[in-house]
C-alpha cells in the first residue's frame, strides 16, 4: 500500500490523552468545530471572574451553533484516562 504523506487526523481521545490541560483540549475541540463550520460561544467559569455575572451551576463550557442545530458541550479532562 501506497503512502501519500497524509497524517491521519488524531482523534478526540488521543488529544485528550495527549493534552496536559483541559484548556488544551478544549482548544482542539474549539479549533475543528470552527473548521466544520460551527459558530462557537465560550462560557468561561465565572467562579473565577470577579464580577461577572453567574451563569448558573451546570453551564456548558461551550455552546456550537450551525445550520439550526445547537451543541452544549462541557468537556473534561480526566487525569487517569484509560
């Protein structure tokens, strides 16, 4: 079999796995949600924001919008992920 250069893409548990941070992590899934099209709003912890309003236990850490279609996503990066 011919190789053609191409690196296959890593898929999300290998970034996870791979990433020291979850901000890391969270900067890959950001990066292939714009590359596919998806509009991406950030809500950051505000826990950690002086006076910033509070959005609420259970916030998303993001929202996705495209075409209609809305993801609320909150990722998480495990220590002992297996």
């Amino acid at each position: 079999m011919k190789r053609t250069g191409k690196r296959q893409p890593k898929s999300a548990v290998q970034v996870m796995l791979e990433a020291e941070l979850e901000s890391d992590f969270q900067k890959w899934v950001v990066d292939l949600a714009e590359r596919r099209h998806w509009k991406v709003i950030h809500i950051p912890d505000s826990r950690r924001i002086n006076n910033y309003s509070h959005t609420g236990a259970g916030a998303p850490d993001l929202i996705c919008v495209r075409n209609g279609r809305i993801l609320a996503l909150e990722l998480k990066k495990e220590k002992d992920y297996k």
